[in-house]
C-alpha cells in the first residue's frame, strides 16, 4: 500500500479499507479476505481513488455492494463497474431511490453521473462470497426503504443507519424512524461487544460502546 492510503483494519482473515469520498465525506470500503478477494462497497465518489485504491492493494473484486440508493454513496458507481467490470448489488426497494440520484444531487448543485441499474438484488440472509470472505445481508430499513447492512466475522458494514454517537437521518423520503429503531435493535444489537461497525460517514466504532454509550439507543 501506498502512503496514500489509509491502512486496512484487520478483522480475523478479513481486512477492510475505508475511504472517505466527495464533499460529502462518505465512507467507501474495500473488504476482502486472505485470499485477496472481495467487494467494493458504496463507491460514492472520486472513482479514480477508488480504483488506485483497489490497484494499490492488490485484491480482485467480485462486486459491487449498496447499503442503499442515496446518490452520495453511489456517484462513482458507473465508472467503477466499467473499470473493474462487476455486478452492482441492490436491495429493490431501494430502486427508485437510487434512479433519483442525479435530482437528488442537483438540488444540492453537485455533479454527479447517474449509474445504469443494478445488476442483481440483495435479501434477508443471502450470503455473499469471494475467496474466502463471507458477507450475510441483514435488512434494515428506516433511513431508507431497501438498506441493508452487511455483516462479517466481527465487523459490520453499516451505511447509514449507525454512527459513533448516532444513528441515520429518517426525515428524507421514505425515512421512517420507529422502524429504524426496531431494524437497530434486531439486527446490529444482537451482534457481540466488540463486532466493529463502519458507518457511512465518519469514523469507525464498536456495537458495544454504541450499545452503552449513543444517546438515540437508550
């Protein structure tokens, strides 16, 4: 890896790269295991970061995964699956969000290039594999209709429905707040203390000290 970039945190076999994107400052991540296959996950932006930052580590992506259609995690979508010529995983429900992108990034006058449909759909429980990684699909709905976060072996993908010392906005379209609450409780508070949660925007935390310490969770 070059200086550049930053360092993957190591979880068992598992490595994840994150890499903060656009003006927005979402979160991409690059997960793989030890046989240095994986996914890219929402690739919001600056696709050619991306890309060096796929080249510069060496790992052979399978795919593309979405927690969710929001245009800041999917403005380098396009470029990145013509680069590395992969599949784009979506749950369905998040369909119309994601074909809004260019609208919703106008109204915040940002540039943006409005990616091509997914390629296949993502569900409840369904296991996705490269090499020697596994990644289970758990849906969780409320910040958006169809997201859904993807857990490994003591790490979690979480887009944007937990943060250190928050959680998702639910007063955009399709928000609903008790059923993020309820898709919190079910889905990430029943993973172990010390499972590491990678949200979409800002910095890295653990589902215990979430669990004792986010005022949205008490």
């Amino acid at each position: 890896m070059t200086a550049s970039f930053p360092a993957p945190r190591t979880h068992g076999a598992a490595r994840v790269w994150s890499l903060s994107t656009g003006p927005l400052q979402e979160n991409a991540l690059l997960v793989a295991g030890e046989e240095n296959a994986g996914f890219l996950i929402d690739p919001g932006d600056e696709a050619a970061r991306l890309l060096a930052l796929v080249r510069a580590s060496g790992v052979t992506v399978r795919g593309i995964l979405l927690t969710h259609g929001h245009f800041d995690h999917i403005g380098a979508v396009q470029e990145v699956r013509e680069a590395l010529g992969v599949a784009v995983h979506l749950h369905p429900a998040d369909l119309p969000l994601y074909r809004a992108g260019a609208a919703s990034a106008a109204r915040w006058n940002l540039p943006f290039t409005q990616p091509a449909d997914p390629d296949a759909d993502l569900v409840q429980g369904q296991v996705l594999t490269a090499g020697d990684l596994s990644l289970t699909v758990r849906e969780l709905p409320g910040h958006a209709p169809g997201h859904v976060v993807f857990v490994g072996d003591g790490f979690v993908i979480a887009g944007d429905t937990l943060f250190a010392g928050g959680i998702g906005r639910t007063d955009l379209p399709g928000g609903n707040h008790p059923q993020l609450l309820a898709g919190l409780a079910a889905e990430l508070l029943t993973l172990p203390d010390p499972t590491a949660v990678y949200p979409g925007h800002g910095g890295a935390t653990t589902v215990g000290r979430e669990r004792q310490t986010n005022p949205f969770l008490r």
